[in-house]
C-alpha cells in the first residue's frame, strides 16, 4: 500500500470509529485498507489522533504539548510520516526566538525531518524543512544538494520557499551570484515573500550593489503583508545601506522604526545603539 493511500485509510478509519455511537448500524469493515490486523490498526488510528492533537497545541502556541504529542503518535506508529515532520517544524520553533536557547535542537530537528522522509521519500515540505535546517547547521553543501532539487521540482507547490532557502545557502557560502540567482527567481515565483526580498538584499549588500540592496530592503518592508512591515532584520539592513550612501536621515528613521518593533530584541539593541551614534 503506499504511504498515500496507507494515510487516507488510517484518517478513514479515525472517522468511522469517532462515528460508531452516532450510527444505527455497524460500521463497514476496515479490512479493506490493507489487511492490517485489528491491534495494528487501532496502534495506527491512535497515531494519527495524536498527531491531530498536536497540529492544534502547535497552531495555539504549545510547543512542549505539541511534541509529546508527536512523541505519543510516533511510538504509535513508528511510520507516521505526518507526525514526524511536524515534529521537525516543532522542533524549529523552540529555534525561532534564540538559536542559542537549550531548547533548541537542530540535530533533533534533523533526525525527524530524515524520519518523515524515511517513511515518505515523496514529503516535499519535509525534504525543505531538512535544507532549512542543515543551513542554520553551516552545511551549506550538504542543504543545497538536498534544495536544489527541490526547485526543479515542478509538483513542488511552494517554489518560493525552495529557492528561497536556496538563496539563503548559498547567500551564507558566499556564493553572491548564485544566491541572487536563486533569490530573484523566489520573488518572482511569490511576489509577497518579503523575507526572500531582504536576503535578496544581503546578497546585493554583500556584492557591493548598495542601490538595488536598498531596494529590496525597501520591497521587504513595504509588501502588503503585516508580518512584512515588522520585519526588523530588513529596517536595521536599510538604515546600515543607507548610512554607507550617506543618507543620515533616512539612516535614523530606520533605526527609529526598528527600534520601536522591539527594542529588547538583539536586533532592536542594535538599532538603538547605533541610533545614538547618529544623534
């Protein structure tokens, strides 16, 4: 049975089950999803409800709920492709405020982005989230090797998100060209990815092109998007490009503006710092 069908058959079973007090009948035979003995079967059904529980405790913001969650689902069923890479994304999260916290945990990350692949060699989310993760582990090589395909992958439904992170490896290689390259291609694929917009920048920045840095930084704050118009990281990029072509004041609104996203984040400490420089 393929992973996909094996899938569709476990959800299928989990409603039928929820159902049974609602009928007036008994339910249909789930002997046709492959034969599975019934102890296996409900192993399995109970898997994918506790990785329903855990894609809401992660929608809500519960992070710790949500992985003991997915650890349940996997003791379960050790194949749950689903519950695995949510697991990585998890996992991720514990990264997404201080990559130095000791909650955050790239090689755990790692091994459950290689687990979701492990039992779904056709997970194209999981295969991004594992080059994702293998660039903020400085494996360059070994994120683009594993992305690159990924962009030439036409069933991929996010094109951006690969050659984005494409970009980004090779942007923290140092390989300017081809992270313009594949950072161009990214903002064309999706015109609102402000991130891809501000790498893009960096990437200019790094090659010494201080006009179109600056406009892509600019791209990246001014994307309708509300998570975009607080994207202190491109505010703080601005003002430093700004401040090289000697533009001061536009340099000051920009730290200004970066500061009163957040000041008490490394970034917002940075801008208020250098903002005193320019008084």
């Amino acid at each position: 049975m393929t992973a996909a069908t094996r899938a569709g058959c476990i959800r299928g079973a989990a409603v039928v089950l929820s159902l049974w007090s609602l009928l007036p009948f008994a339910p249909l035979s789930l002997a046709a999803c492959g034969g599975a003995q019934p102890a296996a079967q409900a192993d399995e059904t109970r898997s994918v409800a506790e990785y329903d529980l855990a894609r809401d405790a992660f929608q809500h913001g519960r992070l710790r709920e949500a992985l003991a969650h997915i650890e349940e689902a996997l003791s379960l069923d050790d194949d749950n492709a689903e519950a695995a890479y949510l697991g990585a994304v998890i996992l991720l999260g514990f990264c997404a405020g201080d990559v130095r916290s000791s909650d955050c945990r790239f090689d755990s990350a790692e091994k459950m982005a290689r687990r979701a692949l492990d039992a779904n060699p056709e997970m194209r989310d999981a295969k991004n989230t594992l080059g994702v993760i293998l660039v903020h582990q400085g494996r360059y090589d070994e994120a683009i090797a594993v992305l690159k395909p990924l962009t030439e992958d036409i069933l991929y439904a996010s094109p951006e998100k690969s050659w984005g992170n494409l970009g980004w490896a090779y942007l923290l290689k140092g390989s300017n060209d081809e992270a313009i390259d594949a950072l161009r291609r990214a903002v064309a694929a999706q015109p609102l990815f402000c991130v891809g917009q501000y790498r893009l920048g960096l990437a200019y920045e790094k090659r010494g092109e201080l006009d179109l840095a600056r406009e892509a930084f600019t791209r990246a704050v001014e994307t309708d998007q509300p998570e975009c118009r607080r994207l202190q990281d491109a505010f703080d990029a601005r003002a430093r490009v700004a401040e090289k072509r000697g533009l001061l004041d536009e340099a000051r609104a920009d730290l200004e503006r970066c500061r009163e996203i957040a000041a008490t984040t490394p970034v917002g400490q940075r801008c208020a710092a250098q903002l005193q420089t320019l008084q």
